[in-house]
C-alpha cells in the first residue's frame, strides 16, 4: 500500500516537474525570440 502510494505521488511529481520545465524552456526562448526582434544585432543570446 504505501509503496503504491510513494509511487504515485512520485509519478505526480514527475509529471509536475516536466510540465514546469517545459514551460520554462518555451518562456526563455519566447524571451530570447523577443529579445532577438529588439536587438537583431545581437546573436549572443
């Protein structure tokens, strides 16, 4: 029982955590993206 429940709630907590890091990845390059039409001169970012 509770290693059905451990299990779970780590599965929650994978899911949770790679949906927080997919949206992270998308804002920093929706940022970079905008950041890149402001400054088309630099490609550092």
């Amino acid at each position: 029982m509770a290693d059905n429940f451990l299990e779970a709630h780590r599965e929650a907590y994978e899911i949770k955590k790679a949906k927080w890091q997919l949206s992270r990845t998308v804002r920093s390059h929706f940022l970079k993206k905008k950041a890149s039409i402001l400054k088309p001169e630099d490609e550092s970012l």
